[in-house]
C-alpha cells in the first residue's frame, strides 16, 4: 500500500510552459467559499454555483485545475472517467468558467478519516505545549482504510488531499490508477509513505 499527496501544481510535460493554466475569482468568491468553511473535510453548508475565470488562457488548459490548496476544479471529461472514487470520498458543487462551454465542478473532499500513526510520523515543535506541534511527514495504519482512495487527515486540519494506493488497477476504481490510464492531466502525486519502502518520489500527469 502507498499514500500519495496530490497537488494541482503540476507541470505540464514537454512544455515550454511552467505549469497548467488555473482558475481565479473576484473577492467576493473567496469570501464565501471561506464563510463555508474552506474545504476542510467537511460538506459544503448551502453551496451556490460561483464564477471563475482562467488568470492565463495561453496556458495548457488541464482536465484538473488549481484553486488552492486542498482543493482543485474538475472537467466534465475528468469527472466521466475519475468520477467514482471521487463520489465516494466527496461533493462534486457546480461552478461557471467564463468563456469555456461544458460543465466543470470544485472537488470537495469530504472523507476526512483516523489513519494517522501519530508516533511513526514525523513532528514539527511549534511550542511548549504537548499540542503544539505541526505534521512535516506522516505515517498510517494500513489496517484502518477502507474502500476510498482519496481522503484528508486532522491532523494537518484538512488542508491537503492525499490518495491511497492498493492495487494500481484502474479496473479496481482506484483514483490515481484511472487518472494515469486515461492520461488526466494536472495533477501531481508525491509519494508521502508505503507499508513496503521508505523512498519518496513524485509523479505529475
């Protein structure tokens, strides 16, 4: 088994360009999408479609787009042929992207779960309390995950996106595996753990 952090900062490849085109919004977004509680772990209270726009359209436009940390906008294609581990660990809530036809959506991970093996990962000290520290690289029990690929930890308060790997089948509806069979582009996963090795790599598509 292996544990992957996504990131939607990934760099397109045999490109000229840094990294994928990404979406931005006026302040007026942020500030509700903050008031919901800034997609950390948890369902979105009372979600309305917002409107974005993409900051670079010159850019390679990808199948996943970069909003934030945490959290990233799928297309309709993406959402056809990655949609089922995504139903099962989230919400799919509808947005409009100025000038672009199709359907696209903000990817809410919801699947916020207890794997974390707090005493095999690796700390951070922020203070003198026993609390006062900060996750640098985690470590899980294998024996606590179920079905869903993709989940978030407490740990780190929700803020990143992690993606478990058991088999590599896409035939086995695993996340990572479906995205890379069908060649999804705009996303990147770093290799966080593995109940078999302790190497660390990364990944981008």
């Amino acid at each position: 088994m292996r544990v992957y952090e996504i990131s939607t900062l990934a760099k397109p490849p045999k490109s000229r360009f840094p990294h994928y085109s990404n979406l931005v919004a006026e302040d007026a977004v942020w500030r509700f999408i903050g008031d919901g509680g800034e997609f950390r772990g948890v369902p979105f209270n009372k979600w309305k479609p917002q409107a974005f726009y993409i900051e670079k359209p010159l850019f390679p436009k990808p199948t996943f787009f970069h909003i934030g940390v945490g959290v990233f906008v799928c297309d309709e294609r993406a959402r056809e042929l990655a949609g089922e581990p995504m139903e099962m660990s989230g919400e799919f809530l509808p947005i409009k992207v100025e000038g672009e036809k199709g359907k696209f959506w903000i990817y809410n991970c919801t699947n916020c779960i207890n794997v974390v093996d707090a005493k095999a990962s690796q700390w951070q000290k922020l203070g003198p309390g026993r609390q006062d520290r900060m996750l640098k690289k985690p470590s899980f029990i294998a024996s606590r995950f179920g079905e869903e690929t993709l989940f978030k930890i407490p740990e780190d308060r929700g803020t990143r996106i992690y993606c478990a790997e058991f088999s590599g089948d896409p035939d086995d509806g695993e996340f990572k595996a479906d995205v890379e069979h069908h060649k999804l582009t705009g996303l990147e996963f770093k290799l966080v753990w593995s109940d078999e090795t302790r190497s660390v790599s990364r990944q981008t598509v």
